[in-house]
C-alpha cells in the first residue's frame, strides 16, 4: 500500500469511538463496511479505500489467506493449473469479461460493481513467499491474468506484482502473464531477471485496431496503440511476447481489412506468435454485452442472438470461417500460425499429466 493509504484511513462507520459527521461520506477515504455485506462478514476484511486518483472505483484491501490457487479439473479454462490473482474485479470494464460471475461470491452484481469495486489483496505477495517455502512439491507453473488483469490501474497504487514476481523468481517456478495493461513495463527488469532462472511467457491482448469501438467496449483499457508500444518494449528487453488476438467480435472487428491491419501491427511490434480466440460470452456476463450491443449496435443484436443461441462460443461454422479469413494474413505478415504449443505456454488448455489432489478451496 501506499504512504497516502496509511495515512487518510477514515474511521469505519459504526464504531462507537469515532462515530462518523455528515462530512464523513464526502471523504474520499471513507469506509463504509454496511454497504457491502459480502465483504464486511470476511474476517480478513480490513477497509475500504476512495481516492480523488480513481473516481468512482473502490478499492477493499483484504488479507489473503493464501496466494496459489488450483483450478479445479472440471474447469473450462486452465483445469488442473495453479494461479495467483492479486485483485478481484477490474477496472478495465470490460463488456465481455469473463470473470465477471466471481464478484456475486461477495453479494456484488458482475456488472456495475465487477468495474468499480475492487478486491484487493495487500498482503498476496508474503503469503505466495511463505506458502512456497512451505511446499514439499512446487507447482510446475503459475499463470496470471487468467481471471483479472493484474496489471490494471490498481496495480499502480499497491504494487503487488513485484513482490509476486520476486517470489517466484527465489523458487525458480515457471510463470505466464496476459495482460491489456501497459504498466507491466515498468516490471521488465525484473521479468528479466526471472527468465534467465526460469521460464516467463508474456502475452499482450490486442483485438481492436478500431480506437472507437475498443474505447466503447474496453472503457477502462490502454489504447491499442499503447499497448503495441508494450509489445515492442517487452521484445526489446529480449524478452519473448505472444500477441493474444482475443478476443475478435463477430461483425464488428473480423472483416479482411480490420485483421489484416491488426496482424500488419503486431507484426511490426515485434510479436513472436499469435493466439486467437473469436469473442466468448460466459453464462451471465452475454446480458452484459448485450445491454452494451443494444445500446450501441443495435442493428447486430439479432444475429449476435444466432451467433450465441447455443452457448456461450460461436458456432463451428463461423470458427471455420474466421479460421480460413485470418491465417493467410498471419502467414502474409510473417507470423506463425498458432499451435497447441501457442496455447500451452498460457496454461489454457490445462494440465496434461495426472492431476495433484485439490487444496482446500478458499476465496482469500
């Protein structure tokens, strides 16, 4: 946390030897734990944080009672990998995030509250250190941004992922990051220092060439130009960077010259290959890209309404259309097309070798 976190801790509501003034609901440091019953019942519950830097976001520092977690084996993505996430909630606000169903855990719609009200887990960093001096048998890899990005706006006041990094560096644990944040560059040294005694697979989401379209679904994220400029900064600090072409929005960003321009981009950043994924919509989360798509396509609703009438995919039909449309483009701008190999440097098709048997599941 930071100097200025410490400092302007507002008094919680409800304790009778600070009982709050009027003027404490206009502090942007104030705490209010009865506004958010999910989290004020959390025993590792420790305060909620406003600031004039994040207008309208809130931040709810909790401690973690532990950093890895293992998916389980039954899960879509990544069955059977372990992961770390720093922060619940993002403020990327993604429309079609997929992670969004994990804030009604805490009585928080995924919505509204999954872009404004964020989880933070301040104290993840000397928990993961612990927990993997502990471990008799350390996990074959960890792998990050797989439900929010850890490195979104947050990470610039708490800077939880250097400690994380440093951890994993110390028990030489080979890792994974995909991220649409630019502030991952400010960790390259350190990412650096960590491939070269273990194995680090960065990864970049970039979609949408389209600055209108990816300012109006992605309301919270880095420019695609941005985020280029990160591609390039991560290959010139000698590291490798998968370019996640994910995810491409049926009608509205897989037409030939939208993907030619995009590849052409990532081609020139310096990107080493290419994973492509058409959009995913996740049980829940399709009313909130819905809502989006009416208000600001509507003339696409009804056949976005065919495209997902089935599920949360697209069809095969459409997968095989888009497949014949993009890889002449990756080949034409010197790119390889993607492999299982592609996808398993994320961890995104899970293990692969006899599971390990779960750990007790706890949120925090």
């Amino acid at each position: 946390m930071g100097a200025e976190a410490r400092e302007t801790e507002a008094p919680e509501y409800g304790d009778a030897a600070a009982a709050p003034t009027r003027w404490d609901r206009q502090r942007t440091d104030a705490v209010d734990t009865a506004a958010l019953p999910g989290l004020a019942r959390l025993s590792t519950f420790v305060r909620s944080v406003r600031t004039p830097e994040f207008q309208g976001v809130t931040f709810h520092e909790v401690l973690a009672r532990s950093a890895l977690n293992r998916v389980p084996d039954d899960a879509r993505m990544l069955p059977g990998e372990w992961t770390v996430n720093p922060y619940r909630g993002c403020s990327h606000a993604c429309r079609y995030c997929f992670a969004r169903p994990t804030h009604t855990r805490l009585e928080l719609n995924m919505a509204e509250d999954f872009d404004r009200e964020i989880i933070v887990k301040v104290n993840v960093a000397e928990v993961l250190r612990d927990e993997l001096a502990r471990k008799r048998k350390l996990p074959p890899r960890v792998a990050f941004g797989t439900n929010t990005d850890v490195y979104q706006r947050a990470e610039g006041r708490y800077r939880l992922m250097p400690g994380i990094i440093e951890a994993l560096t110390a028990a030489r644990v080979p890792f994974s990051i995909l991220t649409k944040g630019t502030m991952i560059r400010q960790d390259l040294e350190l990412l650096t220092r960590a491939n070269a005694v273990t194995t680090v697979r960065l990864g970049v989401s970039v979609s949408l060439p389209d600055t209108p379209l990816q300012q109006s679904v992605e309301p919270g994220t880095a420019t695609t130009r941005a985020r280029l400029d990160t591609v390039r900064a991560i290959r010139e600090a000698g590291l490798e960077c998968t370019v996640f072409l994910a995810p491409i929005l049926p009608r509205l960003s897989d037409s030939p010259g939208q993907l030619d321009r995009i590849v052409r981009e990532m081609a020139a950043a310096g990107a080493t290959d290419v994973h492509y994924t058409p959009l995913y919509l996740a049980s829940g989360v399709k009313n909130v890209f819905f809502d989006w798509l009416r208000a600001n396509h509507p003339h696409l609703v009804e056949e976005y309404a065919a495209l997902y009438a089935k599920g949360s995919q697209t069809p095969p039909s459409y997968q095989d259309e888009l497949r014949a449309r993009l890889f002449p483009i990756l080949t034409r701008h010197g790119l390889p097309l993607p492999t299982e190999g592609t996808a398993d440097k994320f961890a995104l098709h899970g293990r692969r070798d006899k599971p390990e048997p779960p750990l007790q599941a706890t949120l925090f």
